[in-house]
C-alpha cells in the first residue's frame, strides 16, 4: 500500500499537461533550458541521494523522507534502468529494468513484479524523471510556460498550461547545468513538496547499492 502511495504522489508530481495555449516564453528562460538539455545530452549514468518534503499548512513540521536513484540510459551498450529507493522513514521503492517494474517495502530482496495498473503508473514516473535527465526543450515548452527569476542563477520557473496538480514548478539546475539540483512543486493551497539532490555522480561507475 505505501509503494502505491509513492508512485501515485511522484506520477502526480511528474505528470506534464498538454499544451493549452501559446503564451509566450521568457526568452531569457528558453536559452537557460536550452543550454541545460545540451550538457544533459552527455549524460549515460547517473546516480545521487535526495531529500524529500512535504509541507502541509496544517503541520508545523514537515513530512520528510530519504533515499536515492540511480539511472542508465538507454543506449547501443545498455538498456534503460531507473532505481528509486527511500531509505527512511522505511524502506521501499521501485526498479524499472528492460521495460518492467517492480516494487518492494522493507527488503528490496523481495520485490514483486508490477500488476498492470502499477506497471502503467511506474512507466510514467520513469518517463518523466527522465524528462529532466534528458533535456527535451521543445516538450517542456509546449507542457509549461517559463520564466527565469534570477539572470544571474540556473533557477526556471515553470507554469502548467493545464491544470495540474501544482500551481508552479521550481527547477534549480548545479552552477555546471550537468543536472538538476533542486525540485519544487507549489501547490494553490500554498503547501509544497521539494526534492533535494545530493552527492550526484554522472558517467561514473554506479555505486554498489545500485545493483539491487
């Protein structure tokens, strides 16, 4: 049941709207989301810790868990692998690997294979993690209107054209704009979700808990 939870939160986080109309870019933003697709483009393996939390206006403190991903892309000498695993407050997450997913809680030695619902569910998440690992600029402009805030930090402002679960996405790519730092998802009730990225490792040999 937590699985189900996670995936349903991070598909409703990740899932993009159709483009509604065509408002017009912030310029400045499209060149900053640009040059961040072409060094995403040199990207093979990834892997990094994050943070996860959620604040809610009822709560005074926010709901907070840990964990990591680890991703392969697609390519002549491998195939597709995505791993997303939280390590507190328990143990669980998913494995997406040659087309299928899985799932665990507790022990990621026992995982079981996804039904059809939670396999359609897990190959969405997938898609749009990736999408912010490999950059495609003209999606992100036809799904969201952009602005950049600061001219002088690689922060993107991105507003659905649709209605969605959140109001507005906050991206915050590394100095290097290699990957993305920072996640923000704001939502009309003023509560929030943010995912910090650590510790990210790309094109290096993925470490042994990615093997799982």
């Amino acid at each position: 049941m937590r699985c189900c939870l996670i995936l349903s939160m991070l598909l409703a986080m990740c899932h993009p709207c159709l483009a509604a109309n065509a408002e017009r870019h912030d310029q400045d933003a499209v060149l900053l989301l640009e040059e961040a697709a072409r060094h995403s483009a040199a990207i093979e393996t990834l892997s990094t810790s994050f943070r996860q939390e959620k604040k809610l206006g009822i709560l005074v403190q926010p709901l907070t868990s840990q964990g990591y991903m680890c991703v392969t892309r697609a390519s002549a000498l491998h195939r597709e692998r995505l791993l997303w695993a939280y390590t507190s407050p328990i143990s669980s997450g998913f494995l997406y690997e040659n087309g299928q997913g899985a799932l665990w809680e507790a022990n990621s030695a026992n995982k079981r294979s996804t039904g059809t619902q939670e396999a359609k569910v897990i190959t969405a998440i997938v898609k749009h993690i990736m999408a912010w690992i490999q950059i495609d600029p003209k999606v992100l402009q036809q799904t969201y209107r952009l602005e950049r805030p600061h001219q002088d930090r690689p922060i993107l402002l991105l507003y659905p054209r649709q209605q969605s679960f959140f109001a507005s996405l906050e991206v915050v790519f590394t100095p290097s704009l290699d990957s993305v730092l920072q996640l923000t998802f704001f939502e009309a009730n003023g509560d929030t979700v943010r995912i910090m990225f650590t510790d990210t490792q790309i094109n290096q040999p993925l470490p042994q808990r990615c093997a799982q």
